[in-house]
C-alpha cells in the first residue's frame, strides 16, 4: 500500500506539526533520508533529529506483522552503526482491522522496546482545529465523533487553498480515506463543493499513480515467474515479489512528482524527464518535499 506511505510521509513532513508533537513528543529540526543496507526494508519511513540532537525513527504500518519487533531492532541497530546513537523509535498503525502487534523483544540478556501508536488514538479534534493541511487530513484516521462533519472541515479547508495545493491536498485525503473506507463518502462531499468538484475527474487524484505501483507489481511478478523458471520457481517468485514491491514503490513516488512538477511548472522536458527517472526512491521522496518552493524545474533538478 504504498499511495499512502506516499501520502503520509509528505504530509508529516510538510504540514503536520500538531500529528508530529502527539507522534513524536516534539518536533523534528531536520529529516535525514537514510539508507540501511544491510537489511530487507532498508529504508526507514521518516527519520529525522530533532533541535537537541536526539534521533527520531518513525514507521509507519497499514498491516500487522509478526516479524516488526525484529524489524525495528534491526532499524535501530542500523542507525547506532552509522551515528553511535540509539534512535528513539515509533510504529504507527494505520490499519483498519484491531491493533495486535507486539512492541517489545525479551531474551536472556535483551530487553527492547519501541512506542506502538494506534492512529485512531490520535487527538483527532486538536488535528482538525490545526492551522496546518496535513494535521486535517492526518484526522480522518482517528476516532472523531463525527466523521461526516469532520469531512466536510476538512473538505473546506482544502476548497480554501491556491489551485495546486488544493488539488495535492485533495489527492491526499482521497489517498487516505482508503484506510477507512470513506473513498466514496468523501468523493459524495466534496462533489457539494463546486471549486473541488472538477477535480475529482483529474487524473492526478491517484488514478494514474495507483496505476503505476499495479504495473510496478504485475511486472515484479512477471519477473519473478521467468527467474523461477530458469533458478527455481520459489527463489524467483520470492524475488519478483520484492522487485514488484520496489518497482511499483518507485513508480509511484515518481508518478506523483511528475504530477506535481507538471502542476507547477507545466509540461516536464524529455531531459528532465530523464534524470528523473534515475533518482533513487529516496531522491525522489526529497524532490517532492521541495517541489512546491521551488522556483523553475532547473532549481528544483540542479
């Protein structure tokens, strides 16, 4: 589920300072893209420092895992190697179905522990009451009273933004509400409001880039069925699913920029578009958090 990953991080990271503070405990000074070679998932969803130097490490979940707690040493393990300090680590579980993952791993001699934050446990009205666009969009994975007013707040704020954050805005929401199953309940409101109404048809509200991680999958899976042939049908499936995950990762992450920079500084140029398309997926996660300051496609890519 990577649209919201997507989603998610770039409003943490850009307009979210009230979820920060309930996530993290305060907020983070400077976001650090890391790369963690010597495990599976090697990169961490959100790691920054905060003003005092402390290392914050955030991830984020939509399902449960068994294997998380070994995932979030190994994490931490990874960090330590690289700066000789121990991260403090949180886990939010974006998920619909009941919270049931363990936080902690206990041995003889081991005694490891991360914050596990259920999203819903989110103060939700303090999120809608913010003055920042991702802390309202943030709340339509909490427990709120009224979910159907709460829409409608958030939908006004959004019809209250210039025309490109509007529409990345509205993206974002249609994105997460999928953790909800409000796609269609939201879509319904915001259709009541002319100055968002024409936006629901653009393919820029996540058509095109669910489209993208699909065919980044179909061709991981295709992959992985002719390796197995050749080395071994389970080897080769395994690494076609790994390379589909990737693939369709980093075809989503520059689906969405592509949308982005076209919004902003209109058709994107075959050179640009080429350079593009060798960033890495953490470079590209970077070029979308400076897209919108920005002043020409030439700042934005040199």
């Amino acid at each position: 589920m990577f649209e919201y990953d997507v989603a998610l991080k770039l409003l943490l990271q850009q307009s979210a300072a009230v979820a920060l503070d309930q996530i993290t405990g305060g907020g983070i000074a400077r976001w650090l893209n890391v790369e963690f070679p010597e495990i599976r998932e090697t990169r961490a969803d959100l790691f920054g420092e905060t003003e005092n130097g402390e290392l914050v490490h955030v991830e984020l979940q939509s399902s449960h895992d068994a294997n998380m707690a070994v995932r979030m040493i190994e994490y931490a393990a990874s960090v330590y190697r690289m700066y000789r300090r121990i991260p403090r680590q949180v886990l939010i579980y974006v998920g619909d179905a009941p919270l049931r993952m363990p936080n902690e791993l206990n041995g003889e001699g081991l005694s490891f522990r991360f914050r596990l934050l259920d999203a819903r446990e989110l103060d939700g009205e303090r999120l809608l009451n913010s003055d920042q666009i991702g802390d309202n969009i943030i709340a339509i994975l909490t427990r709120l009273p009224d979910h159907k007013a709460a829409v409608a707040q958030i939908l006004g704020k959004i019809a209250g933004l210039d025309v490109a954050a509007r529409e990345v805005a509205l993206r974002q929401l249609l994105l997460l509400s999928g953790l909800r199953q409000m796609e269609e309940n939201i879509e319904e409101e915001a259709r009541k409001m002319p100055v968002l109404n024409d936006l629901l048809d653009n393919k820029v509200l996540g058509r095109e880039f669910k489209k993208g991680l699909e065919e980044g999958r179909q061709e991981g899976r295709q992959e992985g069925r002719q390796e197995g042939r050749q080395e071994g049908l389970q080897e080769g499936l395994q690494e076609g699913r790994q390379a589909g995950l990737q693939e369709g990762r980093h075809q989503g992450e520059l689906t969405v920029l592509c949308r982005l920079i076209e919004r902003r500084f209109g058709q994107i140029p075959s050179w640009a578009d080429e350079r593009l398309r060798s960033k890495s997926v953490a470079e590209l996660e970077s070029l979308s958090v400076r897209v919108l300051d920005a002043k020409t496609i030439e700042e934005l890519l040199n």
